[in-house]
C-alpha cells in the first residue's frame, strides 16, 4: 500500500476514536480560551524601538510589531503579519533582526512549518520592503554593518541542509554574489552564528560545534586578521559584545559557567579575566545593560538575573519574578534599561521592562484578568532516580486539588541537548490542571538543570541514565500516592518522543498511556535522515561498533516485542516535519499495531498533520486540534469522567 494512502487511513482510523470521545468538544473549547491569550515570543530594542514578535488574541501566528521603549501606553503598530499572506495561516515569521539604528529590519518567513526561511528587508518607517530577498536562510544569525548598508548572515548552499556558512550582504546587491565570510567544509554538521560590535570594526563568528563546543573567532575588519578566543575544547560558550571587550559566558574551567571578559582585540583564553565566578546556580547567558551586566542564572530549575560590574562586584539587586524561565533579555549597551521575556506554568510569556532592582514594569501585553486562566499550586521536589541521584520534579496542578490515588496525571520530560526543563506557558498544562488534573515535569540527567556534568550524565554512553531518570519518576509518583498506574499518561516530543518511546518499551507497565510526539525512534538509522547527522555528536553514531551497540540497546523500534499488554498510543507527526522525519512515529505505529496485545482497549493510534511541521510556525487552531486530540486521549484512557 502507498504511504500516502496508509497514512490517510491512519488518520481516519484515529479521527474516527477521537471524535467520538464525548469530551473532546470540552477540550477542545477550553484549548481555544487558553491560546487565545496574548503571547511574546521574542523582542530586541533599538534606541526608543521595541521590536516584539507577538500573538495578539485569536491570531493563529505570531506577528512583528512595533511598540515604544520609553511609554507603554503608546499604540503599537504592525510590521508583518506573516498569517495574512497565506490562506490558511501556515506561513510564520521565523527570526528577524533589526539594524543597528532600527531603520530596517530583516526578518525570515518560512511555510508550512518548513522552517526554509526566505531573507526579505522592510523599510520600518514607510512598510514597504526592499527589492533584497535571499533564499536558505533557515533559523539565520544577522548582523547589520553600523551604517545599515548591508549585513553579515549565514545561509546554507542550495538544497544543503549542512555547511552552513557566514556571509556578507551589501543591500541591492546580487544576493548570488555574496562573499562567503566563514565556512568549514571539514566540519559541515557546524552550526555558525554571527554578532558585530556596535562601530562595526569586529565581526564575531561562534561556531557551535555539536551540543558540548562552541568556538569563538573574532575579524578585525581594520587589520583584516582573524583571533580566536577560543575553540577545540569540550565547552560551552556564550558569547556577546560590550563596547571593545567580549563579554562571555563560559564552562570553561567552570561547569556550571562562569563570566568572562577580554578585549576584542586580543581575546584569546590568556587574555580572560574573571568578571562573575562560578556559583551554585548554572549561568549560560551575560548581556550588557548600561554601565552593568545582566546574567541569567538558572538554579533548581528556576531562571533568575544578576546584577554584576564589569570590575566584578555585584551591582545590586535584581528583580524576582518568581518559579518562573526567563526565554529572552535584550539590552541597549548606551542604557540601564533592559526588556525581558518571562513565563511560567500559570502565566502567558510577557515582556517587562526593568531598571535596576525596583523599576520594573509590565510592558506587553496588557495585564487583562481571564478566568480561564486556572489559579495553580507550583511545587518543587526531589526524588532518587534508579542509581541514587536525586533528581528535580516540579508538580502543578490547580490550587484546591489534593492530589491522590485517583487524580489523573501527565508526566513529561526532555533529557537531552544541554536543555533544562524550566516552568513554561503551556494551555496543554493550564488546561489539564484546571479539570483537576496533576502534571508533573521532571529534570532529567542530559539537560542543563545542573550544569555541563549534569548534561554529559545523560548523553552518548550513559543515555540510559535518562530513561532510569524518567521511569523512576513515574514510580515515585506511584508510590507517593500522588496518582496510579492505571491514572499515569506520560507524554514527550522530538528527544522526548523518544524518551517515551523507550518507556513503553523498557517498562510498559508504567502507565496507562502515551503521547510520542514527533520522535526519534529508530535510533539504528536515524543519521540518514533531514538533519540528524547534526546529533551523532548527542546520541552516538551508528556506524561506529561500540556507539551502534549504545544506540540499538535501547533503540524503541528494535524492542517492540509480539504479545506484550503495551500501554494506549498516541503518536503524532507531521508531513512538513525537516528536523525529525515522520517515517520514525510511522514505523512505530505500524509495528505497535501488530504487535499489542491489549489494542481493544488500549489502542495504538497514529495521526499526521498536514502543512506543518516540527512546531515552530504551527498555527493556533492545529495546536488547539492536537492537545485537544491528546487532553481527550489520555482522558479516555485514564477514565476521566467526561
């Protein structure tokens, strides 16, 4: 049968089980109050500029707009609004980076959830675009030349989903014809990104090589010379630019990080000095503020910032927002003022404005009190995963719950790429927790929640680790008395798919039910596929023995077994999906569905979305369809009363 026509009866397969649920309709309603509030995803300043991607109500993308940085009150207007130039909303803004004196802004648009971004160029103050458009610019680094005539970008050759490369754009040029500025043919899964100093003497390339490296090279355009300030070594990186001195956050000789500064002439590790020492919390980020630095520390989990001098003193206080992640922070060098993007699990991403310690305001959206926004119990704790190590788990759920043997309870994590599992906004969560649900989010080895050792814990040879991590936090739960086995779903996308794939493979009698969202499953052959040669460096390579046998040890599709009472399934793809290919969660559908033997009441289920993607650029209403498909999924399973 053509893959085509089996998916399609898959999907009739699943729509007509879910559909039928008589609480989908419920779901599905609360799912379109919860998304519907307004959103900040990411902004920049430019002088009294504020460039802020949003979601206003009821929009299905996130849109570029332009709000005042000094009055809040002020009108914002529309830049682009990616949404209107697709009928049906599937195109999203991707990235976008204004000019140095806020004049122009580019941006990238991609379709489908592709994530191919296209390079266009809009006049701020007249909306109207340059003739300048530059194809294979997916997730691009921008710098704009200080005069704005042009800018360093990275773009991959044509039909290359590697080598991507550094290069020099002169507004109305040839965009053909553009000088390549850096390249490596020696290392083509490398991940090159591009920052310049303020007078445009010095061009910064940092080079993430893998998911433990980052190089950074500095171009002096005067000199013409190329320094590196550091590169080869098994680090992490941040790193930023403040007047004349690089400014960077670094693990090395600090694993949980600390902050450095070198002049950009001579930056060279030789030349580092000690500006915030390693502490108890991760630091991964510096930025300068005026005449400080701001650093976002991560501690249990939780974001916060500090306050530091550049002679290593702290510089006061900093503001408490709370059990919360902080997802962006933009700064004007010339300017104590600083715009910063905050979320947690009972409140939409917002974007505030903060000045020292006390002045804080909140910029955008307008606070509007909305009842569907459930008042919630945020609780951290610890539990000891299967060799001993305590592990972190933050529970959530609505604030007059109790939770016991009978609450039904979603438990996630991720566990992987160096990526701490910090308190996001999600209507999925909001959602679960406001029909008296409990959901759990554990800190698994692999992520960043305790700095690089944390990381290298679980990747490559001791990925295992995650997985004892994440079963153990299930049978904690259990024996906690806060849920039951037969009231336990468990859920994960992309390395998280896997990290669920492997659950009901290793331990199907974990739970009730599963959503794989988007995953890695055949870990034997997943390099030959979109862009996962870029993650050999995180799981191993199959084509090498000893990494092959790590990989096929816990490979889910090698280990669905015929005859075993597997847990209900739901996975999920899509068709437009360039980082995972949906073959994985295809493959896996078909091979649970032989293989179950509990299907006439725990289904093996499979559904993939069209003109979409991974999840970046989805529009609204798809994101609604599919939590609602899971809310009444795991509704069913776990016997929620409709």
């Amino acid at each position: 049968m053509p893959t085509q026509q089996w998916v399609a009866l898959q999907n009739a397969r699943t729509r007509q089980a879910l559909d039928a649920r008589p609480d989908r309709g419920w779901w599905h309603g609360r799912l379109v109050a919860l998304t519907s509030l307004p959103v900040v995803l990411a902004a920049e300043i430019r002088g009294d500029q504020l460039f802020v991607l949003e979601r206003s109500p009821g929009a299905e993308q996130y849109a570029l707009v332009l709000r005042s940085a000094a009055d809040a009150t002020a009108a914002p207007r529309t830049l682009v609004d990616p949404a209107a130039s697709s009928a049906d909303s599937a195109t999203a803004l991707d990235w976008f980076e204004p000019s140095c004196d806020g004049r122009l802004i580019a941006y990238g648009t991609s379709d489908a959830g592709s994530e191919h971004s296209t390079l266009a160029v809009l006049d701020v103050a007249t909306g109207a675009h340059l003739a300048d458009s530059i194809p294979d610019t997916r997730a691009a680094s921008v710098a704009w030349l200080a005069d704005s005539s042009g800018f360093y970008y990275t773009a991959y050759p044509a039909g290359d989903q590697y080598n991507r490369r550094v290069m020099f754009h002169l507004l109305g040029d040839d965009p053909a014809l553009d000088e390549v500025i850096w390249s490596d043919a020696s290392m083509p899964q490398s991940w090159p990104d591009v920052q310049a100093s303020a007078d445009g003497r010095f061009v910064l390339v940092t080079v993430s090589v893998g998911w433990t490296r980052v190089d950074g090279f500095v171009l002096d355009r005067v000199a013409n010379t190329w320094s590196v300030a550091v590169a080869g070594t098994d680090q992490a990186t941040s790193f930023s630019v403040m007047g004349d001195q690089l400014l960077m956050a670094t693990t090395v000789d600090a694993p949980r990080g600390r902050v450095v500064m070198a002049a950009l002439a001579s930056p060279g590790i030789a030349n580092w000095r000690t500006v915030v020492p390693e502490g108890t919390g991760v630091i991964s980020h510096a930025a300068a503020c005026g005449d400080e630095i701001l650093v976002l520390v991560t501690e249990r989990a939780v974001d916060r910032l500090e306050r530091w001098l550049p002679d290593g003193r702290v510089a006061g206080g900093a503001p408490d927002f709370g059990i919360v992640s902080i997802s962006g922070l933009t700064t004007d060098a010339s300017s104590p003022t600083a715009f910063v993007t905050v979320a947690g699990f009972g409140s939409p991403a917002a974007l505030y404005r903060c000045s020292g310690s006390a002045d804080v305001v909140r910029w955008a959206p307008a606070l509007a009190p909305d009842s569907s926004v459930p008042a919630l119990t945020v609780r951290q704790v610890t539990y000891p995963s299967l060799d001993g190590t305590s592990v972190g788990l933050f529970l959530v759920h609505r604030s007059d719950v109790v939770p016991s043997t009978d609450t039904p309870t979603i438990l996630t994590g991720y566990g992987g790429f160096a990526i701490s599992e910090t308190p996001v906004w999600s209507p999925t969560i909001a959602a679960w927790c406001a029909n008296g649900g409990l959901y759990a989010i554990a800190g698994l080895r692999g992520g960043l929640e305790h700095g690089q050792e944390w990381h290298h814990a679980g990747r490559r040879d001791t990925k295992q680790n995650v997985f004892d991590d994440f079963h153990a936090a299930a049978d904690f739960l259990v024996a906690s008395g806060l849920t039951s086995r037969d009231r336990l779903a468990i859920a994960g996308g992309s390395n998280g798919g896997l990290l669920v794939g492997v659950a009901l493979t290793q331990r199907p009698d974990l739970c009730a039910a599963v959503w794989c969202a988007v995953p890695l499953l055949d870990m034997v052959r997943f390099p030959r596929f979109l862009i996962a040669q870029m993650w050999t460096d995180e799981y191993g390579d199959p084509d090498v023995a000893d990494e092959f046998a790590w990989l096929y040890a816990y490979s889910p599709y090698h280990h669905v077994s015929e005859g075993v009472d597997y847990p209900a399934v739901l996975l999920t793809t899509a068709e437009s999906d360039t980082r995972v290919d949906p073959l994985h969660a295809r493959k896996m559908a078909a091979l649970l569905q032989w293989a179950s033997a509990s299907q006439e009441h725990r289904p093996i289920l499979l559904t993939q979305q069209d003109r979409a993607g991974h999840g970046v650029g989805k529009p609204a209403s798809k994101r609604v369809d599919e939590a609602a498909d899971v809310l009444s999924f795991f509704s069913w399973q776990l016997g929620v009363p409709s």
